[in-house]
C-alpha cells in the first residue's frame, strides 16, 4: 500500500512540474493597466496578507515569474 501512494506521489509531482505559473498582471475593469506598477513597492510589505495580494494580482511586476 506504500509503494501505491509512493508511485502516485512521483507522478503527481512529475505532472506539477510541467505546469507554468501563471505570469500575467491582473489587468480588469477595476484598476487601471498601470495599477500593478503604481503598487510595486509593497510586494515585499511586512504584512502578510497585503503581499499576498499584491503577489496573487501582480505576480509578473513583483517578480514572481
């Protein structure tokens, strides 16, 4: 039953390494197209959730990619 979950963990991780993150700034009606740019000092702010935000929204601008 190891070696069935050991197998299944190789793939799974095999499968997940060819996926590319996805590298494209939110661009929607809400903001502006230049908002990733104007928010690019507080991708490394000290609060967590904020970062998190900015990483999700703006991941090519704080240098995710």
């Amino acid at each position: 039953m190891r070696i069935i979950f050991f197998v299944l963990g190789i793939l799974v991780a095999i499968a997940s390494a060819g996926q590319k993150p996805i590298c494209t700034d939110y661009a929607g009606k809400d903001v502006g197209p230049n908002w990733c740019e104007s928010v690019k000092a507080y991708c490394n702010t000290k609060d967590e959730d904020q970062r998190r935000l900015l990483i999700g929204f703006c991941p090519k601008t704080c240098g995710i990619c």
